[in-house]
C-alpha cells in the first residue's frame, strides 16, 4: 500500500466518546467490507481550483474468537497482480483486545514480503520512509506496523452512540455532544459540530510543504516549513453524521471538514467529505 499525499488524511483519526455496550457477538467466518472514500474540492482567490478523489477498502475476516479478544484477517477488497505486488502488508494477521491496541500476530513474514517488495522495485532499504513522485506522491513504506495504522484510519469506533454523549476528535480542538437526528427499528442518526483545531492544519500544511520539497529534491525543515506557514489565519468546522443499526453498531460514518485559510496572496478554501462504511459480506456460523 503506498501513503499518499493528502491534507485529508491528517484529519481523518476520530476518538469516540462514548461506550461499547451492544456489541453483537462476533463469530469465526463473519466478514465485513469496510470503505473508505474521501472527495475534496478546493478554490483559492488566485483563481486556482481543484478536486480529488480516492477510495480504500478492506476485507475484515474473524478468524478466532477468544476470552480477550478476536484474531482478524485483513486483505485488499480486490486489487490487480501490481497492486498486490506494492501493497506488500496485505493480507495481514491482527488481534484486536478487549481492550489496548490492537497487534501483528504474523510480523516475520510481513518483513519477508516487505523485502521482497524492495526487492523487485530495486529499491534500497535506505528508500524506506522516503517519499518519491511518479504519477503522484508516494512514500516507500517498509514497517510491519503501518497495518495498525491503516486498520485504525478504518476504525469506526465504539458501539452504541447515545444522544448527549461527548464525541472526540483528534482533529478538532473540542468535543461536542451527539445529537440524534433519526430514529426507528432499523437503527439511528446522530449528528455533531466540531470546531477544527488551526494548529493540526497549519501542521498537516507544513508537513506537506516537506513533503514537495523532498521529491523535489531539495532541503526544508518540519520547523521551517511551520514559520512559513505561521502567518496564516485558519477557521474551519467538521460536520459529523453517524449511521448505527439497530442493535447499536454503527455502519456509516461521514465527515465533512470545511476549512477556510488567508494568507497574504488571498484566501484557500476547501471541503473534504471522507465517508467511512463497514458492511457485513458474511455471517459466521455459530
């Protein structure tokens, strides 16, 4: 899997406010397709304008249930021969605790396959972490553990919203309560307003601006690249919409970031919609 460049994945980690309580017992051989997709618009007073689009997703297996935990098997939801052959960290083995972090349970072969990756791109093992541009930005990724974090940016949170529960952000410089918006058998619909926390943005900002400078080939600083951008005024708000069944587990979540930044040269504004899904493929036998 190659990292990619975008202001969206950094306000993309969401910390849930409130508890699991109604989980529905996880069987060996349940599957679920979860999906990731984020558009972004952009337009600035230079009259310059843009649009991205991009799309992940994974296949989540339950492949053993025990006292503290599930074992789970992640794998890309379809990809060509190439796409396997750079994508190197899936299929992948986690256990996922009770409580805690989750963890690799197959690390030694994921450093083999990631070798083998090196390998055939005839990449140097000093390439890794390192950032190259060919039709996009790219980062040469060589660590077993950037599976945890491609499996949290997936993570929908904690079951059971209830109105009036703080939601957390990472992104946001505040919580706020849920508010349901929708209700019936099938499940409801919570919705929250955040605030975006500048100095997140101003950094994301920053650590692309390092980004560009290393596939260009020159030299800039995290800190020099955080003076350059000081002067500029950012506001924004994320709006949050939350889709839970009715048993409480929630299946969609959609974030949609509105950001608004001057600077001397005028004024950037943009929106991100990142829409989350996790659906259920198949129901393990119990």
């Amino acid at each position: 899997m190659i990292r990619r460049l975008t202001l969206a994945a950094a306000l993309v980690p969401a910390l849930t406010g409130f508890a699991d309580t109604a989980a529905i017992p996880v069987r060996i051989g349940d599957v679920h397709e979860i999906t990731r997709i984020v558009d972004r618009t952009q337009q600035a007073d230079s009259g310059m304008t843009g649009e991205s689009h991009d799309r992940d997703a994974l296949i989540e297996r339950v492949t053993g249930v025990r006292d503290d935990g599930v074992e789970l098997e992640y794998d890309l939801s379809s990809a060509t021969p190439r796409e396997r052959e750079i994508a190197w960290q899936f299929p992948a083995r986690v256990f996922k605790p009770k409580s805690g972090p989750s963890r690799l349970l197959d690390v030694a072969h994921l450093r083999a396959r990631a070798d083998r990756y090196l390998k055939r791109a005839k990449l140097p093992r000093s390439a890794c972490g390192h950032w190259y541009f060919t039709w996009t930005a790219f980062r040469v990724e060589c660590d077993p553990q950037m599976v945890i974090r491609a499996i949290d940016a997936l993570d929908l949170g904690p079951a059971d919203p209830t109105e009036g529960a703080l939601y957390r952000d990472a992104a946001a410089s505040a919580p706020a309560p849920l508010k349901r918006v929708a209700g019936g058998p099938d499940g409801a619909t919570f919705t929250v307003d955040l605030p975006v926390d500048p100095e997140q943005v101003r950094r994301a900002r920053a650590e692309a601006d390092v980004v560009v400078a290393e596939v260009s080939r020159k030299t800039l600083t995290l800190d020099d690249a955080l003076r350059a951008r000081s002067g500029e005024r950012i506001t924004g708000t994320m709006s949050i919409t939350i889709d839970a069944d009715a048993a409480g587990q929630i299946r969609r979540r959609t974030k949609v970031v509105r950001l608004e930044i001057g600077a001397a040269n005028g004024v950037e504004r943009s929106t991100t919609t990142e829409t989350i899904e996790r659906r259920l493929v198949t129901r393990g036998k119990g």
